[in-house]
C-alpha cells in the first residue's frame, strides 16, 4: 500500500486509558488524523468533541479490530490488562488474544508499522536491571505471563509473517490521570497503607507519560526501529521513596504516611494473602502482590542505551517538571476524586 492509500494516520487502541490517552493528544497536537477504537460506556465522554474518527468495539472483536485498521498508516496498541489481580480469562483476552487480532488487522490493512506497548515485567523482575538482550522470561505471575505470551505472538508474526512492529518495554508511567502510579499510591498514603520495600531506596524506572507518547510517535516514522524492542524509563535514577516523596508535597503535612518493610517478608506476606484472596473468591485486591512487591524492590532501572541511541529519546520533561505536572492534576477537582481526597487533604499551592 502506498502512502497515498492511507486515509488515517494513526490508530490509537486504549484511548480512553492513561497512557492512550496522553498520546491521542499529542498525535492531534501534531496535527495527525486519528481514529480511535473503544469499547462503549461512560469513559468514552473524555473523547467528546474531539476531531477524531471513533469506532466502537474490543481488542477480542477481531472484525472489530480489522475494521479499526483499514485505511490507517500507524497503529499504536496502548490497549490491554494492566494489573496485578484480575481474573485469567481477562488477561488472556486483553493481552494476547487482543494481540494476535492487532496483528491479524495490521497483515490485512498493510499498515506500515505496529507501535506495540508492552511492559519491563516481560524480563520476570532479575536482580539487576537488564538490557534488551535478556530476553523475555515466564515466572508465573498472571501479569508477566500474559504479557510474554503476547510478545511471543508479536515476534512469531515478525518472523514468521514479516509484520512491521515496534516494540516499547516501560516501567513505571506516571502522570495526570495516572491511576496505577498516582492515584492508587495517593490513596494509599492519605489512608497509611503505603508500604515501600527496604526502605524505598531501588531505582523505580519511571517515565513521564508524555514522553513515553513522543518516544512512540518518532519510532513509528523511524525505519531502524522495525522488528525492534526497546527499554524507555526516564533518563536519572529516581527511586520510589523519591517517587512518594514528591507525591507527598502535594498533601497537608501529616496526612499521609508510608510504612517500611523489608522485601523478603512483604513478598512472604503477598504471597500470603493472593493464597487467601484466592480460595475466598475475594475480587478485591489484596493490600500486598507478589507483582506489586517484585516492582517496588526490584531494580527497574533498565538499560535505555540503545532508544537513546537508535531514536535520540531524553527526557523532555524533567522528573522535576513531571512531578509539578502530576501536583497540578491531583490539586484539581479531578485528581481529588481520584484520589478520594477533599481540600482539607490537598496543599492548594507550593
């Protein structure tokens, strides 16, 4: 297909989540043509008024997917199970079924390139912080297996099929709206649930989320970036005290707290209570995970050498301004519901 046959140029899967979002906008900020695929329901009012074509459906919907990609130049998969408690059927469905129908849709629209968004988690959480040439490891973790196997179905494809794809491996994607890493973490230090790992002081690997979106959009029209995979953290060794430390500025002093626990017993205590949670059928989640507990203590500062290398990736924006950034989002009426707070928890300036 040549250029002149695409009508969109970027499809964006997952656009009503964190990081989909934060990239929509700055696809239309390029001045990109952009379609969307969602499923239908409430959060859907965020995409209201916006210049883009929506197509209603899920990843698992394989005519739904293909119809998605006809016409477009890029697909950006942002879509999937971001989680570390849910129900196996829906990580299997978001994270690899969802994957092999991406696929499927990029072979039929002659797409000229998959921007895949996967996760550090695929390395099984090593000792030491790795590069891209670790490889991919199975440790069990519903997380991680779902994640792999659905890296598998994208490097088959690439060799089996020769399909265009890119592959992005973050860490820890934080920013205004950032329910994973800001509001959940938020919520749990207004509340003195937050437990940080032996003493919070291991790198958290942690990227700004507009700089993820950037990083993705120059990779997408870089030809030395097919058939590749590729860490991305922020440049700097920002550990999750510093994390927390920084979301705390943002809350009255002595309002929130954080606990401290050694590694080796919080990942007895998840293991524990995910046994627990299990033969209750309890769907909540447990206060403590293995996943959880492998991030936190884990190095996540992973080898960013070759993205900085083969794709020029720095960190537009600073921890610094992120952070300020993240405040401003939690000090709005937004972040405060997100966060279940009220403006006796939340410092209205610095």
């Amino acid at each position: 297909m040549s250029s002149n046959d695409f009508k969109i140029d970027a499809l964006v899967t997952g656009a009503t989540g964190f990081i989909g979002n934060h990239l929509l906008h700055c696809l239309l900020q390029a001045g990109k043509s952009v379609r969307v695929l969602v499923r239908p329901g409430k959060k859907c009012e965020m995409l209201a008024g916006l210049p883009i074509d929506i197509i209603y459906g899920s990843l698992e919907d394989k005519s739904a997917v293909v119809a998605a990609a006809k016409g477009v130049k890029t697909i950006f998969n942002c879509a999937g199970l971001s989680s570390d408690w849910a129900a196996s059927q829906k990580f299997f469905d978001a994270n690899i079924a969802g994957v092999k129908n991406i696929l499927d849709a990029l072979e039929a629209s002659g797409a000229n390139r998959l921007v895949h968004l996967s996760t550090s988690d695929v390395y099984g959480y090593p000792k030491v912080a790795c590069s891209e040439d670790y490889g991919i490891h199975n440790i069990g973790l519903p997380y991680n297996r779902s994640k792999v196997e659905g890296e598998q179905e994208i490097w088959n494809a690439v060799k089996t099929r020769n399909l265009p794809v890119t592959v992005f491996r973050p860490a820890s994607v934080y920013g205004p709206r950032s329910m994973e890493w800001v509001a959940e973490i938020g919520k749990l230090m207004l509340k003195k649930d937050m437990v940080l790992m032996s003493g919070g002081h291991t790198r958290a690997g942690l990227i700004y989320v507009e700089n993820l979106a950037r990083i993705m959009m120059i990779a997408a029209e870089s030809p030395i970036a097919v058939s590749k995979s590729y860490n991305i953290r922020d440049t700097g060794n920002h550990s999750w005290k510093d994390f927390v430390d920084e979301l705390g500025k943002c809350f009255v002093d002595g309002s929130w707290r954080c606990s401290n626990i050694p590694a080796p017993l919080a990942y007895g205590v998840g293991y524990c209570m995910e046994a627990v949670y299990g033969l209750l059928g309890i769907k909540s989640r447990p206060l403590l995970t293995r996943h959880a507990v492998n991030l936190l203590s884990k190095d996540q500062g992973f080898d960013i050498t070759r993205v900085q290398q083969e794709l020029g990736f720095e960190s537009w924006i600073s921890f610094e301004q992120g952070m300020e950034l993240t405040r401003d989002w939690m000090r709005s009426a937004e972040g405060r519901a997100a966060l279940g707070a009220d403006e006796s928890h939340v410092v209205a300036c610095v």
